[in-house]
C-alpha cells in the first residue's frame, strides 16, 4: 500500500511496520546477495530473476511465473492479454488499493464495483454474481490484507460464466485456503494470480516490483512478451508492449528474503493470536474474523473500533502507529465518477470505510510493544 510507507526508528513508541528491525536481522544475508549483482553489473534479467520466478511458482503451486516492475504491473499485463473493447467489464472490489481498478482502465476495460463480506472483507461471492452481465470478461478477487477471498465459490461462477478469475494476491504471497478437500495457495487457482513486492509487502524488495502466477503456459509466455515490449526476440515486436522487467538486484534480495517468508508468515499469525487474547476485554473493538477455511498471513492485522477517527487521534498522540486502509472506496473516487456511483452504493463498503485501523503487526514486534499498542487503545475506551 504506498500511501503508508512504513514508519519506524525513534519517531514513534510503535512503529506500524519496522523495516530497520528486519534489515537488521538478515544484513549479513542479503548485502553480499546485492553485492554480487552489482559487482558482475548485470542488472537487467540476471539468473536471480528466473530463480526468483522458479521459488515463487514452486511456492504458490503454480507452473510458471513472470516476474514484472510492479504489483500494479502485474495486473495491467494480463489484463491486457485479454484485449479489452470498450464497455468490456471486469467486476472488482471497491474496498481495495487504487492499483485493482486503475489496471482495469489503463487496459481499457470498466470496473464493476462489488460490495464485500462484512467479517472478511473479501468481496460477496453473491454480489459478484449478481454483477455478472453479458459484457463481463473478468472477475478480480483481491486477498486482502492477507486472507484469501471464497476461491472455490468464485472459481465454480467464473467457469459457469465463461469468463476469467485474476486473484490480486498483492497483500497475500503464501497465504492459503481449502477448497474442497485440497489447502490451495493465493494464485493457484485463479487464471492468473498477481503479486507485489513493495517493499511494505510480507516479501518486499527495496524499490518496486511484482510477480504474475499461472498454469498456463501459453498465458506465461504471452506476458513474458508484454514485459519486453512484446517481443519474444529482441528488435522484433510480435505486439505492442510494456518495460515491465523486475530489476535483478531486487530478485537477488527478495530470494534472500523468501527463505525467512514462512517463519515471517508464521509470527505475524502467532502476534495476531495474541492480539486477539489482549483485545478481547475491549468490546468496543473487533478483532478480524479467520475463515476456518483459510491460512491468514495478516499482511494487516485491521480491527473495527467504535469512533474510529477519535481512536486514531490517539493512538497517533501516544506514539503508536496506524493505518486506515482504505478510507474511501474506489467507488467513490472522483476519477471513477463517470461510472455512475454514489454515496451508499455499496453499504458494507462503506461500513469499513468508516470503522477499520490497521494496527501494528510484523514478525519483530515484541510483547512489550503489543502491550502498549493495546494498553493505548484500552485507555482510549476507558
Ligand atoms: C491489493 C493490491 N493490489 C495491487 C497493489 C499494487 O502493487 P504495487 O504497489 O507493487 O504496484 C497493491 C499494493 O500496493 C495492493 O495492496
């Protein structure tokens, strides 16, 4: 989420997200993995790439992997491949970063925003079904803040309807969910899965880049080609494309960073817990609801709190860090105007517009540093 870099050092008591504190801890790792890239100067589509491709395909259960400059990228790509008319719809979240639906229309198609599940956040699988009409080419479900959206219940209506499922899985790399029988990881079964690498991101790299997930590897290939100005050989352009590569220097870092993803994962999920013990004596705060059917990452750890503004006043008085992510619906947004949406189109949106902060949560934050996250917004309702 680039609006809210993250804050850390001697700014605040509790940093929202402190990138010091990892650096710290994998230095020694990941500068001699830098290094070597830029003492060889092979920055532009070096090994690391493929190898980075190679460990996130094998990770997310997918067959191939592209890696591009941006999670923002990652979805305007195969949007693109799917050579959008006008009027061509591709049904999305509003409650999302801006990135969803500004791929939509650079790619020339409409967003269609639909209204999400109140406990998950997650767009309503109903509400997408609802949407469906004879110009729907897409359906974009964004994991977010870390949890996977309803897959088999979005997958079995694409599949009926004969159009596509992209999975923004910008805020969820690793992240998983059962569906059926089977635990399916974010951008396995959708028709491509996108991935961010800012560097706020559970795996982030020190400047922007993203990744796309598919089975397809027709699909790979094609995207493969949009990311180098559409050709697959060089000065020969099958189609008109992008300058979309991922530096090598940052794939060099984030496959250093990837061997410490899971047990990154694995923290953040056990400071969730613990969030949710402490904060249970505050009624006047909700904590996230965890699908039984899903791995949550907690890229966000994100509460609905009664007067969330005044919280949030305080919680910034006394040195805490926080996040509203996102106070205003994409629907809402005045370069989204002309399509027609107004103040109360889609209520639950709106609802957690109005009622969610996102509070501190990353694999370092201690127990002391939780205590006084909770002890703040305790004396808030006190
Ligand atoms: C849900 C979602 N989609 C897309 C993006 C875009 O990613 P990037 O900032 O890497 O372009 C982000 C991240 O900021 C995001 O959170």
């Amino acid at each position: 989420m680039p609006a809210a870099l993250p804050i850390s050092g001697d700014l605040v008591n509790v940093p929202l997200l402190d990138l010091v504190a990892q650096h710290g801890a994998i230095a020694d790792e990941i500068l001699p993995a830098a290094m070597a890239v830029i003492e060889r100067q092979g920055f532009i589509m070096g090994p690391e790439v493929g190898q980075l491709e190679a460990a996130i395909a094998a990770l997310s259960h997918v067959g191939h992997a592209v890696a591009c400059a941006s999670g923002t990228d990652a979805l305007l790509l195969p949007l693109r491949a799917l050579e959008l008319k006008p009027g061509d719809e591709v049904i999305c979240p509003s409650f999302t970063f801006f990135a969803t639906a500004g791929a939509v229309h650079n790619a020339g198609g409409r967003p269609v925003f639909v209204d999400i599940d109140p406990a998950s956040y997650n767009v309503a699988p109903e509400a997408v079904e609802a949407a469906i009409t004879p110009r729907t080419r897409a359906i974009i479900a964004v994991h977010l803040y870390g949890q996977m959206a309803d897959m088999g219940r979005l997958k079995e209506m694409a599949d009926r309807h004969g159009v596509v499922l992209i999975e923004d899985a910008a805020q969820a790399i690793g992240a998983r969910r059962r569906v059926g029988r089977d635990w399916r990881m974010a951008g396995e079964l959708g028709w491509v899965g996108t991935l961010s690498f800012f560097p706020s991101k559970n795996l982030g790299g020190w400047g922007d880049g993203g990744m796309i997930l598919t089975q397809d590897a027709g699909v790979a290939q094609r995207l493969a080609r949009l990311r180098l100005h559409g050709g697959a050989k060089q000065y020969h352009h099958d189609e008109v494309g992008f300058n979309s590569r991922l530096d090598t220097i940052q794939a060099a870092i984030l496959l250093v960073k990837l061997r410490h993803l899971a047990g990154w994962s694995a923290a953040r999920r056990e400071r969730a817990a613990r969030y949710g013990e402490l904060l249970r004596a505050v009624p006047a705060v909700r904590t996230p609801a965890v699908d039984a059917d899903a791995e949550h990452i907690f890229h966000q750890y994100t509460i609905r709190a009664e007067r969330r503004d005044a919280l949030v006043a305080h919680l910034r008085q006394a040195g805490i860090g926080c996040a509203v992510y996102y106070p205003v619906g994409l629907h809402l947004q005045p370069c989204f105007a002309d399509l027609g949406y107004r103040a109360g189109s889609l209520p639950e949106t709106e609802r957690a517009m109005a009622e969610v902060v996102s509070l501190p949560i990353f694999p370092e934050l201690n127990d002391g540093q939780q205590d006084a996250v909770v002890g703040a917004i305790r004396e808030f309702y006190q």
